[in-house]
C-alpha cells in the first residue's frame, strides 16, 4: 500500500518496505512506468534491506506535475522524501529517467549517496533525441498516453519477450495507461535538456552500470562511456534484454544487483 507526501504543492506516492535499521535503497522508475515496474525485485530487496519505492509525478499514483520540472527538481523532490522518511543516506538505482534523476542526485547531495546504480539510461540528449521527444509530446497533447504505449513495448522488450509473455506485457501497459499526459510530458521536456556528462566525473560513490545488451533507446556504448568518466565505475551487461532489463531479465538483473548491493551496502 502506498502513502502519499506533499512536496512542492504536490502529493507524492511511495512506499517503505523492510527493516529500519537496514541499509537503504531507493528504486528509481522508468517514463510512463511507475514504482511498480520494480514488483520483480522488491520480495529480494526487502527481506534484507530499507526500499523505498516512489512515483516520479504524473506518474502512478503521484499528483500530475505543476509547471515544468528539470531533473534538478527531481533530485530536490527525492531528497525532500528522503528526510520525510528518515532516510539519511541510500543506494539509489535508477532505471531509465530514473537513473537520470539519480545522476542529478549524486551531484545535488553526494554525502546522501552510499552507491549508484545506473540502469539502461543516458547522459546527454542530441537534437536527434529532442526531434524524437518533440514528436512524443506533439502524439500525446493530441491523442493522450496511448499513443506511446505500443511504440514503448518495441522499444522495451525484444521481440521474443513479447511474444513468450503477453500477461507481463498487459501488465506493464496497464502501469503506462496510469501515466498522465502531464506527468509524460514533463518527463520527456526533462530529457530534453538532459547533459550530465561533465558531471560524471564528479561522482565519488561506488558505481554500477547495467545496460541491456539490445536496448534500442540506450545502446551499451552509451553505458560504457558514462563508466569511463565514472571513477572506478562497474559495468555488467544484461545479455539478451532490452530496455526494461529488470521484467525482461529479473532473475539474472536481481542476481547483478545483489552481488553489488552487498559489496556497498553491507548489512549490519
């Protein structure tokens, strides 16, 4: 069940799972997904640690956005729901536009930051990529969310996955269709004006990459010069997934994770 939080005039959906005095973990979603793309992971994450799950706004259960936010006012959001649930100080793992937020995080509060888990997600949008976004927000203001829902499932999930699991596939459209067309565009006017590559050499946490060998949207040689500017940085490639690794591929993404995970985040 999920609680909500005001923050910035708007109420913001989340939910806390595990132990208090476990380290923490924050999941980070992907555009026009929710807190509950994570479903895979979570019965692992919680039995030994802190997680906290959220809703980006406009998106799940979190009030559409007021104005236009830029993944600084992500950041800002996200540590404001830290304090308000006591969190001092997480791993985040970042999925896509989470993992946008989550570079944004490491930069804003490094001393909040205990690792950094960059998940099939980008540092720099090129006009190419603004055209592309352009047209997303001109297909949603004139037909709504719908319109992205069968493009996004090619982009998602290979071919093979569509076909093998059409339940998860229904599934993750449903979590789309609970997106606002406000929330989408907010989402995409942010990666827009996305550039953290001069910043990512400022990142100090441990690091983890995890692209998807076929994602479409973010390619592995995007991952692997974000670990080149990453200090010490890791990388493991998710073989055989696309661009949602952690539904296509849960078992040997969760397996990635957690060898990390107690590598950083040790229990007590």
């Amino acid at each position: 069940m999920k609680q909500k939080t005001e923050i910035r005039g708007r109420n913001i959906a989340y939910a806390l799972l595990g132990a208090e005095d476990a380290p923490a973990v924050v999941l980070g979603h992907a555009l026009g997904a929710n807190s509950h793309i994570w479903g895979y992971q979570l019965p692992l994450l919680s039995a030994r640690f802190r997680v906290l799950v959220y809703d980006i706004p406009g998106h799940g259960e979190s009030d559409p956005p007021i104005g236009q936010d830029s993944f600084d006012d992500f950041a800002r959001d996200l540590v404001a729901l830290l304090d308000r649930t006591g969190i001092s100080r997480a791993t985040l793992v970042g999925l896509s536009i989470g993992g946008m937020i989550a570079q944004h995080f490491a930069s804003l509060y490094p001393d909040r930051l205990q690792a950094l888990v960059l998940c099939s997600t980008g540092c720099q949008t090129n006009e190419a990529g603004k055209k592309i976004f352009e047209d997303r927000i001109a297909q949603v203001n004139e037909g709504g969310v719908e319109t992205q829902v069968e493009g996004s499932i090619t982009r998602w999930f290979t071919p093979q996955f569509v076909s093998d699991a059409p339940a998860t596939v229904e599934w993750v459209k449903w979590m789309y269709r609970k997106t606002s067309p406000a929330g989408f565009i907010n989402g995409c006017r942010a990666i827009q004006e996305l550039d953290t590559l001069d910043r990512l050499s400022n990142i100090t946490a441990p690091t983890l990459l995890i692209p998807g060998e076929l994602d479409q949207a973010f390619p592995q040689s995007v991952s692997r010069t974000m670990q080149s500017r990453i200090k010490n940085a890791q990388l493991k490639l998710l073989t055989g997934a696309a661009h949602i690794g952690n539904v296509e591929l849960p078992h040997r993404f969760n397996e990635i994770l957690f060898e990390f995970l107690a590598e950083v985040a040790p229990q007590n």
